[in-house]
C-alpha cells in the first residue's frame, strides 16, 4: 500500500504537535509528505502534478489543524483545484475510486466539548461530514479518522506519543472504513 499524507498547517514550525507527526511520516521512509504551505507559498496549485501523485498511491492522508469546522483554506483550495469534475467525480471521473481516504486532526477543544450541548456542540465526526461525503462522491473509502484533542496544552511526552500511535495508524491496514452515511445515521 502506497501512502501519500498532505500537510496543511500554515505555521507548521510553529506546532510542536503537526512538525512532531510529519516528521515522524517521514521517518518511516514509506510515506510521501507533501507540506502543502511550504510547497505552494504563493497559493498557486498544480493541480495536474497533484493528480499524478493521487492516482501514484492508495491511501490519501490529509492532516492539518481544526479551524473554525474545517481545514485551513490552502488545503481547501487544494482540494477544489486537485479533485476536479470529470476527474475525480462527474461523467467519467472516476480517477479515485478505491483509494482510501485519512483525515489526521487536531482540535484545541477537549474532548469532551465536541458532543451535544457541549462549548462545539457537535461531534468531530460530524463536523468533518463535508470530508465524508468527499469520499463518497470520489468513490474511496473514508477511513475512521485520526482525532487529537487540546491539542495546544499537551506535554512533549503526549506529543511524542501520539506522533507513534499516529505513524501506526496511518500505516495501520486495518484502519475501519466508515459506512457511507457514517453510524448512527439514517
Ligand atoms: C483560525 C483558527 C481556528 C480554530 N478553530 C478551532 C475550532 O473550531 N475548534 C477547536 O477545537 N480548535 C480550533 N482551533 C485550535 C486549533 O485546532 C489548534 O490550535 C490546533 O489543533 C493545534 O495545533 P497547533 O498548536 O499544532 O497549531 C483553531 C485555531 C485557529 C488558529
């Protein structure tokens, strides 16, 4: 299985959480990181160089931090410019099915805030629907995605955990595959 992770945090020297998870992807020597704000300082996608390096592997990582219930806007504009109609859904577009979609997040709030009646109210899987539903339009299977909360008060110990815990995830074969309409739905 071939990985490709595409990093999205526009201050990643500043993250000790997002630099420690890259990093360690790249020690793996297996997995193919891109830093999309390091690649594209101007914002100028190319979006054909993009679409070869999707079609190249089999598992897709975006990884980046929560912002504002979704991801920051250069991995947005990344995915309006890469996953292109005809391309990646429409009449005949159907370049990524089968691949395997992996969100890799990190949330300022506690756990405990993404839940009904909660400070965010809904839950992270919910709030990241958009990113299902981007999965099932392509025809890949969206994995259960990879959720690290409080993110800016962790201790260096915690990060250098999660960042292990992370790399086996991501490389994990076995990661759930999310139903369609994600548990609990109609
Ligand atoms: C513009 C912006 C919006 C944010 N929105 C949220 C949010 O909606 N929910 C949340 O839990 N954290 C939010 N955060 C906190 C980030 O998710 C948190 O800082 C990040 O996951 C930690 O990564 P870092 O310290 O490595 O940058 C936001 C941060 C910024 C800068």
């Amino acid at each position: 299985m071939k990985t490709l992770a595409l990093v999205a945090h526009p201050r990643i020297s500043d993250s000790r959480l997002h630099r420690s998870w890259a990093n360690a992807l790249e020690n793996t020597n297996t997995v193919t990181v891109r830093k999309l704000y390091h690649l594209y300082p101007y914002w100028k996608i190319d979006g054909t160089a993009e679409q070869a390096l999707l079609q190249n592997h089999d598992r897709i990582i975006l990884q980046f931090p929560f912002y504002l219930y979704g991801c920051p806007p250069l991995l947005k504009m990344w995915l309006d410019e890469t996953l292109t109609f005809r391309w990646a859904y429409g009449p005949s577009g159907e370049a990524l099915k089968g691949k395997q979609l992996l969100l890799a997040v990190s949330t300022g709030g506690p756990a405990d805030s993404f839940q009904a009646g909660g400070y965010h109210n809904f839950t992270v899987e919910e709030l990241l629907t958009p990113f299902h539903q981007i999965a099932n339009l392509v025809g890949a299977s969206y994995l259960k995605p990879y959720v690290f909360h409080r993110a800016r008060t962790v201790t260096d110990q915690e990060i250098a955990e999660s960042a292990t815990s992370f790399v086996r995830y991501a490389l994990d074969p076995n990661v759930p595959v999310q139903p369609v309409r994600g548990p609990g739905r109609r």
